[in-house]
C-alpha cells in the first residue's frame, strides 16, 4: 500500500491551519484510482468511457470522443512522484474534502450578494458536467490518526472552470477547478500513445 504525507488545510481549503494528511491507495493494476470526465447537456448521447482513468500502478487511459478534436484511445504511464504528486494536488485543492452542499451554499449566497448589488445575474447556456471519482484506501485529512478506511469521493459539480471565473471568492470552486486543469492536461501529454480502442 502506497502511503504519501499531504499538507492538509485543516478547516478547509486555504485554511492557515496547516498539518500532515496521510494518504493511502494500493499500487494495483486494478485499483481504480481516479475516474474523470465530462457530460455536456447539448449533447443527445455522451461517451460513456470517461476521458480519464488512472490506476494505482500508474497506468493512465485516456479515451478522446469522436466529438472531440483528436478523438481515439490512449495510453501512458506516470511514475509514482507523479501519481504521490497529483494525490497530493487533490488534498492541497481541497478536493478530497469536497463538501457539494456547502458549496451550493457559498454560491447561493453570492448570488444573492450579486443580485443585492443590482448586478446582472450570471448565466451560462449550455450546461457541462465535471465527474470525478477518487478512491483511496485510507485517508487520514489531519495526521492525527483518525483514519478514513475506504474513501470513495465523488464529485458533480456544473461548470467547473465557468463557475470559478465568475465566483473568485469562492475557495472551493477555485481549487475543484484547479484539479481538474490537473486532470485536462494529462489528456493532451505528448507521452500519450494511441491504442486499440482501451476500454
């Protein structure tokens, strides 16, 4: 079992209260480890292969849709720094802390804050939807022992990169965006090869 030490923001993302998480997942070819992709409203039929899975050997698939510029199936494989490292990511964004309820809150309240001001109210057309699964083994978020065996975090969330342009103060959004710009590049990392339709 890989364990990693994260710097954990003890009362959320961009806490100054700052100690060492204890990650762990198993370095198995069949541990699914995280699972990424997008669903577009504007779309009658979505690819249900998700643009990018990740194992906990450090394979990576990548599956392009045909609707998509440089649409296939792809392949590569991170080192362990690499994969520590974006596991890592996900605890230093807050993201294994993701709390949706709470976020919809934040927004909410923006909202009305915005619409106080007699601001325009924000609006976007076309509806795209992030899903991001990450499963770890244990997960200790603040060093101290009091261990979370079997963590399974799943994340949907609209408009990810919209919402965290529009609502700057909002920190959640701001770290679930950057998580899955993490992600978006590994789809286009020149290490990628073509494969036979990986599924």
């Amino acid at each position: 079992m890989a364990w990693i030490a994260a710097l954990a923001h003890i009362g959320g993302f961009g806490s100054e209260a700052q100690q060492q998480a204890r990650i762990a997942f198993p370095p198995a070819a069949n541990h699914l480890l995280v699972e990424y992709t997008v669903l577009h409203d504007e779309l009658e039929e979505n690819d249900p292969v998700p643009l990018l899975r990740i194992f906990g050997d450090g394979r990576a698939l990548v599956h392009i849709p045909r609707y998509m510029r440089g649409a296939g199936d792809f392949q590569m494989n991170l080192d362990p720094g690499e994969l520590d490292a974006l596991v890592r990511s996900f605890e230093e964004n807050g993201v294994l802390a993701f709390d949706g309820e709470r976020l919809a809150d934040q927004k909410r309240l923006a909202d009305q804050a915005r619409l106080a001001e007699e601001q325009a109210e924000l609006h976007i057309s076309d509806t795209s939807w992030t899903l991001l699964t990450i499963r770890l083994s244990l997960y200790d978020p603040a060093g101290n022992g009091l261990v979370e065996s079997g963590l399974e975090r799943e994340i949907v969330w609209p408009d990810v990169a919209w919402q965290a342009e529009n609502y700057l103060q909002i920190r959640g959004l701001q770290g679930l965006a950057a998580a899955e710009r993490g992600l978006r590049a590994l789809l286009s990392d020149p290490r990628l090869t073509a494969t036979e339709g990986a599924q």
